[in-house]
C-alpha cells in the first residue's frame, strides 16, 4: 500500500509551459516574470509593495534587517513555529524571546507577549499557524502602545483575512513562504509585503547584494554593466523561473483552498466527539487560506502514529518548539501550553489532489487506531 503523504504540492502542464517561457526568454534571474509576480500578489493581496525573495526564511531576515534589527535587540516570538522563523531572527543577531501560546487554536497569546516586552524588545512577531490570523487588533495595539513593529510570519497564511481585510494588506510588514508545499508554491520562494514607501527601495537593493541599480533594468531582463553597492545586501532574490510557477499557482489559488477546506472540514465532522480526539478551533474556516490539518490527541500521540504508518497513513508533528533545541535552550524558560501541545499535535494529510478515497481511508484509520491504542 502506497503512503497517503501529509502533504504534496499541486503541479501540472500550466506550470511547465510557464517555466518553458522563461527557459525560451534565456533571462533566468531576477527579471520581467518577477515584476509581473509580484504585481499580481499585490492585486491579490491589496497589498501595495511586494519584494519577492528566494525563500520565506529569507523575506523574514531581510524584513528585520531593512528595520535595523540588530545585535541587542529582541523579537518577541512564538516557539511554536517551526525553526526557519527563528533562524531569520538569530541571522541579524538579535535575541528571540518565546511566548506561549493558545491551546484553542496555537497562535500567540498576547498576554504572555506583555509579561516578556523589555527595554530591548523592538519587534513582535506573530505566527499565523495553519492559516488562522493571530488577534492582529490587539498584536497591534500593544505594538503601538510600546512602540514596537509587527512582523508578521504569514508563511501558513497566504489567501488568509483577518476582519475582511488579507493579511499583508494591513499593519507594518507581513512575510509569506512559496515553498513546494504551501498555500501556493513557486517551487521555493517567499514575499515581503508592507505598505511603506521609504521602505520600498530599502527592501529592494538589499534583496540583492545592496546593489542600488537591481532594479528596472534587471526587471526589463536587459544587462547592465553599471552599478553602485549602497549598502549591506544578500542574494536573496527570486528567479524568473519560481514567478513563473507563482503566476500559475496564483490562479489556481481559489480552487486549490476550497478542495483543502472541504476535506479539513470532512475530518472536522468525522472526529468531532471522537473519544481521544480534541478538534482545534477553526473559525469554519471563513476568510482562511489552510495550510496545514491538525488535531490534539489526548493520549498515545506516538503510538498513533506509528499504526498510521502501518496502515499507509502519513503523519507529522508541526512543530517541535524552538526553545527546546541546544541552540536555543535557556534555563527558566517553561511555556507550559507549548509543552503540553507538542506531545498532543498530530498533522494529517491535506493536499489539493487528496482523493475522496484517500481521505475515507485516513478517517477510518484514525478512529481505529485511537480505539487500538
């Protein structure tokens, strides 16, 4: 029996005769279908500047460091997010600070947030897991009170609203991930997205080596020699060959959620109740860009998923909390619902492609083994 994978990305001709484009252009960088890209994601979005990256990780680091986020300073963070998020903060040598989170639906608890704001904190950072917007009214009320930024890892979120309004459309600056198995994918990928103009042309010569001249002539795919580096910068662009995909998926995005919701909602009615089986909160998934199915099972988590596997069955943990890796263990540092979540969490498959079949089998492969355990 084949294994049902927890997640796969939703490829198909369109995206190759898009790629075929840009292979028949000879112009493989930094170029027209990036420009083109990013406009369409701000139509989508009704976000005003978008600077795609090669990566989610990426946007968040030069998010952070376009602000001037440095050594000294501390971003207030979730450790339930998987470690990219806090990689991006340690690469500008600022300090996490994790906060707990909510048992309901995992996204950060903001009173904790107010217990950890010191003198160094210069940025909150929600995660919006599985898709589901963080309190954004009262994130950014407490930012503003402090004087602080929000950077939004957004990397589950694409597609997501927060009060009728797409995350990235409102609030300082918003990060999203493209990578092969998100809301859309551009093989690998990510988006800074922000409403600021001063901070346009910031963003823009840092996402290439601070070279102040990467912009239109690179986008018009012509070759200059002449340029001038004005400040500390990386290679963190996106290719002509990633927008490529993006263009394609950007389309398919609609299609591709409304599948993923219909089955999270299946797996919703057939476990609610289930003894064992607790269902996050979901908000019916209105306005949500899903990225990911996940359910709390209150004892045997492990066992479970090893009778999944048996049973052809994929399954994953997202994610194991960033506090409790070496790197990143402080003494003192107890985040009690964080804790108690990781043993519990269990992601199931959710993919566009999912067949009806597949997801009857996942189903009834659940429920018995929670009965088996």
């Amino acid at each position: 029996m084949d294994l049902i994978p927890v997640s796969r990305p939703s490829f198909g001709e369109e995206e190759l005769a898009s790629v075929k484009t840009v292979f028949d252009s000879g112009w493989l960088g930094l170029g027209a279908q990036v420009l083109e890209f990013e406009q369409e994601v701000g139509k989508f979005l009704g976000a005003k500047n978008v600077v795609c990256t090669n990566a989610g990780t990426t946007a968040l680091h030069l998010a952070l460091d376009a602000l001037g986020i440095g050594k000294g300073d501390e971003v207030i963070v979730p450790s339930f997010t998987f470690v990219a998020t806090i990689q991006a903060i340690t690469e500008t040598g600022a300090t996490p600070v994790f906060c707990d989170i909510h048992a309901d639906d995992l996204n950060m608890d903001i009173n904790d947030v107010r217990k950890k704001i010191s003198p160094k904190t210069k940025v909150i950072m929600p995660v919006h897991y599985r898709g589901i917007p963080c309190d954004m009214d009262e994130i950014q009320s407490l930012a503003k009170k402090h004087n602080l930024k929000v950077v939004e890892d957004a990397a589950h979120a694409f597609g997501s609203s927060y009060k009728g309004k797409k995350i990235g459309s409102f609030g300082d600056i918003a990060c999203f991930s493209f990578d092969p198995i998100k809301n859309i994918s551009c093989g690998e990928g990510g988006a800074v997205v922000f409403q600021d103009d001063i901070l346009l042309e910031r963003v823009q010569q840092k996402r290439i080596l601070g070279i102040d001249r990467d912009t239109w002539s690179r986008y018009r795919n012509e070759r200059s020699w002449f340029y001038d580096v004005v400040t500390q910068g990386y290679r963190y662009h996106m290719s002509n060959i990633s927008a490529a995909v993006g263009l394609v998926q950007l389309k398919k995005f609609d299609k591709m959620n409304r599948r993923k919701i219909e089955v999270a909602t299946r797996y919703d009615a057939a476990f609610d109740g289930v003894e064992g089986i607790t269902l996050l909160r979901n908000e019916g998934y209105k306005e949500i860009g899903l990225f990911v199915y996940i359910l709390k099972i209150n004892k045997g988590r492990n066992e479970l998923m090893d009778y999944l596997t048996r049973n052809g069955v994929g399954s994953g943990v997202h994610y194991i909390p960033s506090h409790v890796f070496s790197f990143y263990k402080k003494e003192g540092v107890h985040l009690p619902i964080t804790e108690q979540i990781y043993d519990e969490i269990l992601t199931l498959p959710l993919f566009p492609d999912i067949t009806d079949a597949q997801v009857e089998h996942v189903i009834t492969s659940v429920k018995s083994g929670v009965v088996a355990r």
